[in-house]
C-alpha cells in the first residue's frame, strides 16, 4: 500500500530548514514542485552540516597540502604518508546537539562515527581522542551531561576496542545549552591501500553493508545544522543509537573485502545517512545512482522511502563492488553476521533515482544536488582587537602558594583523572604516553616508531582575539607535539561556532581562520580533514568560539618519548622561550582575580618553530629527562604538574625579570620547562645559546614539595590533594569541590 505523502507548502518547507530563496532555488534547478522525498533529500543535502554553506568561501583559504599529504579535505578523513609505507588516516568531528539532548547516546555515536570516516578508508583505528566542553558546573544540567558524555565515549571506545588516549575537558557558562563533543579518530594503513568513495563503471552493483536501517536518527543533520530554543528536549528522537559490537564486526568485515580486491568505492552512512553516502559516491564519480529501497534492510515495518533515505541509523555502509566478486563479498559479510543488499546500480545518467514499492519517489540531478547548494559570503564584522593590560596591576587577593593552590582546584586545571580512567587507554597495548600530559603517544605495531596525538584550543582567547586565538590553538598543539620529541606533520578541525548570520559571530569565525592559517603555513603543519560546526546556539546565546585542534606527529623512536614528569633528584630545571609575565585573558586573572579583560598573550610564529624544533632535538638526542609545555596557568601550574605526574618536587631559585606573580601565572606562549641530569646542562645552555633560543636555569628538582621563591614549601601531598580532588567531589555531588572566587570571599566574609 503506498502512502500518501504530505503536500509541500511553506511551513513544510522550512520545517525542513529551508529559507524562501532556497527553496525557489530548488524549484528553478528542477523545474517543478519537489516531492516529499525529494524535499528530504535537499534538506540533507543543502543543510549547513553537510553543505558547509557559511563556510566554504573560508575554508578554501587554509593550506592542505605538503609533501607528505596524500589526501586532504574532501574525503571521509585525511591521509599523511609517515614513512616506512605506512599511511596515518585522521579526522574530528562534532556531535554536539545530540549529546546535549542525549549525553550518552550522542556520545557514543560521535565516537562511532568518526571511527568509521576512517576505517572507511581502509584504516584500522588505534586511537581516539575528544574535546568537550561543558557549562558552568553550578549549572543545573551540567553533571549529569559529564557524567553522560564521558559514560558514552568511554562505552563506545572500550567496548570498540580502540584506547582513548586523550584529550582536552572545559567548563564555561556559554555552554550551559549547547555542549561541544568533538571526537577524533586515528588509523593506519598501507599507503598504496587507501580507499575513496567516487564510484566508478557503469551498471556496478551499490551494496548496503552492515546494521539495519531504522527510524532514529532522521532529520538528524538538519536539527545540527540549527540553534536550540526551547525544545530542545523535543528532539531527542533525532538522535542515534550506536551499537559498538556491531561496528567492530563491521570493521573486521570492511577490512577483509577490502583485502580481497572487491572494493571499487565506499562511503560510510553518516550525518544525512544513505541520502548523502549515494550522492556524494555518485557526484564525486561523475556518474548517476539508482536506488532501490524496497531492497534495503530495515528492523522497523512499513518505512517510507522518506524515512529510509534521511534515516541516520549507525554502523552502516554504501560501497560500490566489481560485479564478479558480488558472491565473495557477500559471503564475507555473512561470516560476520552483517546485512548484505544490493540496492542499486551506478548508471550514466547523471540522475539520482530512488524507488520504493514501485513507483519513483525522487529523480534529481545529481551533481547539482551539490554542487548547486547554497553558497554564502555571509557579512562579518571582525572583533575588535583589545589593549594588553599592565600585568602588574592584576594581582589576585591570595599569595602566590595560595594562588597556586587555587589554580589547581579550578574547573578548567584540576585533575582530568576522573574522566580518563573511564576510558580503557591501553587496549591494544600500544599506548606509550597515557592521558594526563602533553601529546598522547601510540606505537606502530611492534614499534620503535610512533605517533603523537593531541587535541587544543583556548576558547576564551578566541573570544577576546580571534585572529590571536586561532594562532594560539595551532601553536599549542605544535608544542604538546614537539615536547614528546615527535615532529608535527598534519591537523584535523573542529570548528565550533554560534549562528553565522551574525556579522559578529561570522567574524569570529573568519577571524579564527586567518589565525589558524597563518600558524599552519609557517609551522608547516597543513589541515588534512575537518568539520565545520555552526548554529552552536541556545536561546539566542552562542558558545564562546571554539575551533578545536587535532594534531599529528611522528616520532621515529617512542623508547624515546621524554615524558611529563621529574624523574630524579638534583636535575637542572630550565625555562625555554621568553617570559614577560603575560596576564592578559590569564585563568590567573580570570579565576582569582575576576577579571575577564585584556588581550591574549601573542603568539611569535618565528619562536614557536625555533623554540620547539630545539626542545624536539633535546628530546631525540637524550639532553633532557622530562619536558611539558607552558600554557594555562602558566610556569607555576607547569611545575606543579611536572611534580605531580613525577612524584619528584622541586625548588625554583630564579625567575626572571619582572612581578613575581606575572612570571609564575602568565602565559607568554613558545615556552617549554624542560629538566635534565646536571651533568647534561652546561650543554643544553651552550647548545640554546647557539642557536638564539632564550633560556634559563631557573632551579633544581629534587625532594617532596614545591619550593617557590619568598614563599612557605608546598608539600607533593598538598599539591596532589588541591589538583586531585575536586572532579570526582564535584561528580559525587559536591557543589562547591572546585575553587570559586566568590564562595570563598563569601566564606571568608562570614568567617
């Protein structure tokens, strides 16, 4: 029995999220009224998730290619070449209104879908990592979204069987209604094998692999593509469910028809599910696709073609096949239990067809279905840059131990162990350097060769300077690499915004990117994947710009990997870069002095190369025992997580010029506190000197406190109790675990 489909006003139209102009676009493209389904798939199709709309004009500008890319934007990820025939396949992307209406379940599907965009290309995954942020933790939402979304990454990736091996967790006020999931995923493969999704031939079979098709997850890409208002709550069907066991016998399939040479092209059903997987397969061939959906495999009874083609249902894949290995890949996915259909053909047409219960539910132009969507150079008004502040002035009611102390029992700096150890991190027993440091570190198999992998951004830079921030989050990603002693080679994006029809906020947006370009060409460090996220928006309300970073590097040997932490008593501690003691946008300032003014620490491109190459050489060349690199909370919260993370204290004897709470809390960038055995260290000095890098000896390690100049010692077990203890008091229901400028001038006017 056909259903009757719905007739095609306006209201209907823009519950679909197209505006006026849009849809008489569609109209003049297809010279007649669209059906419903045809309606869906423009929806897909042309939404800002899918189509980047507000943002391709920008993107264009980022560079993607060195000599060691062999495949940048425009793909399911990115692929370097990293030596030894072997490929490093990556990518982030965001899930961020889902896991906000359903912390778990969007979680858990952001993890699996960005762990498919890689094993599509015929990578096996063998690491994750993410970036989140959430709301202020006296809101009323935002333990249990923690508690969700890290309960949804952890169960997912463990239950995957892929460690998480880091990360990067924030809290601010404009996330109250729309928390950022930014996932990411890295694989390896041979260099000769990687896979891509353009069809190719006329009359191949397209094959539906893997989990069936169901009614969750439809309009899924168009609800990310929109601000929240008030209900929210009312979507939550929209979003997915994720099943890790049935990916992971998914990806064993995958893996072995790709060996068996039956694969021409394949796609993963992501975000607008089997619409944009057969369009994008077929457009990007250059050849039409016939669908048949009476043909594919559903768990619900009487699916419309409509549902069936915007339907977002996970673990499932679209791949075209040479006709005479049809037998063979399906007997392949029988072994491990997977759906096998074919449902569809490619064909010369340059039409995208879909039947259902025989009758031709869409028949559209298929390239234009992309290529035609709407473009636009929307109006920006970049922000203002701001004046620096005299850093000597901001000064916090506390001493510097006492404010070292509060730092480290601040949302945004204390301890993260509460989150990573829900995370199984050593699956696969490659893992060299676990979470809680710099750049996680991974072996290649039986090794010495690794990766080193981390994830950045300081939002509240980006806020203040865009242009600034976007420079910042690069550069930092660049360092937490090259303090592992790896070489930086590539980067994924996430970029997170709020509704790019206001000039202000597109301003960010473009701001955010000319910094990130600027600091990806002179590190040589090209962006190879990515995702654009914008409408990130509650109420009115846009999140702070946030444009996460994901890097990659390599390192020849992970024996060699310096690690975080001080590994002995009496080694030489020295301060690399320069310090001029920068509060502006500090958490210093923003967290015990209530001060939210200022413009963020620059960044010297120049410095960061020549400070990191020389820091990197250190490591490779054993100089040095431990290294971190300096950025939130500066070189006093720097040496408490050294000290931590080593179980060694240590004793600062000399800081250089300036007011002693700038040096210890400001955040100048291109530094590193590296430390190495005494008789390494006239060296080291004579060897920075060479090479114009500034550097000082500033102290020793050595003993069971922190011992900072004009102040009492911190004991290791105060400092681990202050950094400590706070999450997990505050996720057992503590409201006041974290330090809060205000409680405790509340207390201490009582008292």
């Amino acid at each position: 029995m056909t259903t009757q489909e719905p007739q095609i006003t306006d209201v209907l139209v823009a519950a679909h999220g197209l505006k006026p102009d849009e849809y008489q676009r569609i109209l003049a493209l297809i010279g007649r009224v669209p059906s419903f389904t045809e309606l869906g798939i423009f929806s897909a199709m042309w939404n800002e998730h899918c189509s980047y709309k507000s943002s391709r004009v920008h993107l264009r500008k980022l560079p993607t290619k060195a000599p060691w890319v062999i495949k940048g934007p425009g793909e399911n990820a990115g692929v370097i070449d990293i030596g030894d025939g072997d490929a490093c396949v990556f990518k982030m992307e965001s899930h961020n209104h889902p896991s906000f209406i359903e912390p778990y379940q969007g979680a858990t599907t952001g993890v699996g879908g960005i762990l498919r965009d890689v094993f599509t290309m015929g990578a096996r995954p063998i690491a994750c990592l993410d970036l989140l942020r959430f709301g202020a933790p006296s809101h009323s939402k935002t333990r249990r979204l923690v508690a969700g979304v890290v309960a949804g990454v952890g169960g997912y990736g463990n239950s995957f069987g892929v460690p998480t091996v880091g990360g990067s967790t924030a809290f601010d006020s404009s996330y109250d209604g729309n928390i950022l999931v930014n996932a990411m995923a890295v694989g390896l493969a041979r260099a000769d094998s990687i896979f891509y999704s353009a069809a190719a031939g006329v009359g191949n079979p397209i094959v539906y692999l893997g989990s069936k098709t169901g009614r969750d997850g439809i309009h899924g890409a168009t609800m990310a593509s929109a601000s929240f208002e008030a209900d929210a709550e009312e979507k939550r069907p929209t979003v997915q469910v994720g099943d890790p066991f049935s990916e992971k016998l998914l990806l064993e399939a995958c893996l072995e028809l790709m060996a068996s040479g039956a694969v021409i092209a394949i796609q993963d059903m992501g975000a607008a599910g089997l619409t944009s997987s057969a369009v994008e397969m077929g457009a990007k061939g250059n050849l039409g696709i016939e669908l048949d959906l009476d043909a594919v495999p559903c768990r619900e009874e009487g699916m419309t073609a409509y549902e069936m083609m915007l339907s977002e249902s996970q673990e499932r894949m679209l791949m075209v096949l040479l006709p005479e290995k049809e037998k063979e890949a399906e007997a392949i996915f029988r072994k491990w239990g997977l759906d096998f259909a074919i449902v569809g053909k490619t064909t010369d047409t340059l039409r995208f067809v879909v039947k259902h219960e025989g009758e031709i539910k869409a028949d559209l132009p298929i390239k234009e279905l992309g290529d035609q969507a709407p473009l636009y150079d929307r109006p920006y008004v970049l922000t203002p840059r701001p004046q620096p502040i005299d850093s000597s002035s901001a000064i916090a009611p506390l001493s510097n131990r006492d404010a070292l102390l509060a730092l480290l029992a601040t949302p945004d700096l204390c301890s993260r162990r509460w989150i990573w150890e829900q995370y199984d991190h050593l699956i696969l027993g490659n893992t060299v350097r676990a979470p809680g440091g710099d750049a996680a570190v991974i072996r290649i198999g039986e090794g010495p060769k690794g990766l080193a992998l981390a994830t950045d951004v300081t939002a509240r830079y980006c806020a203040a300077d865009p242009r600034e921030g976007g420079r910042q989050a690069v550069a930092e990603c660049w360092r937490n690499i090259s303090a592992r002693g790896a070489r930086p080679l590539a980067l994924t994006d996430n970029l997170n915004f709020g509704n790019p029809e206001k000039p202000e906020i597109m301003g960010q947006f473009v701001g955010c990117l000319e910094g990130i370009g600027e600091a990806a060409r002179a590190l040589d460090f090209p962006i190879v994947s990515g995702n654009v996220s914008l409408y990130n928006e509650t109420r009115g309300k846009g999140v702070l710009p946030t444009p996460a970073i994901g890097g990659v590097g390599v390192i020849a040997d992970v024996a060699l990997a310096a690690p975080t932490g001080f590994s002995g008593d009496g080694h030489a501690l020295f301060l690399i870069g320069e310090t001029s003691g920068w509060l502006g946008q500090s958490i210093y300032l923003r967290d015990l002095a209530g001060r939210s003014d200022g413009a963020p620490p620059p960044v010297d491109l120049a410095a960061e190369r020549r400070n990191g190459d020389f820091v990197r050489e250190a490591v490779l060349s054993d100089a040095v025992d431990a290294v971190h690199d300096l950025s939130d909370g500066g070189l006093a919260v720097a040496l408490a997580e050294m000290i931590l993370a080593g179980g060694v204290g240590a004793a600062v004897e000399t800081l250089p010029a300036g007011p002693v709470h700038a040096v210890l809390f400001g955040e100048d960038q291109g530094r590193y506190l590296v430390s190495c055995p005494p008789e390494k260290a006239d060296a080291l000095l004579g060897s920075a000197q060479e090479r114009g890098v500034p550097i000082m000896r500033i102290g020793s390690t050595g003993g069971d406190a922190l011992n900072l100049p004009k102040e009492a010692p911190i004991l290791l077990s105060e400092l681990r109790e202050a950094h400590e203890a706070p999450f997990p008091d505050y996720m057992a229901g503590n409201d006041r675990a974290f330090y809060d400028k205000d409680v405790r001038e509340d207390a201490d006017a009582r008292r």
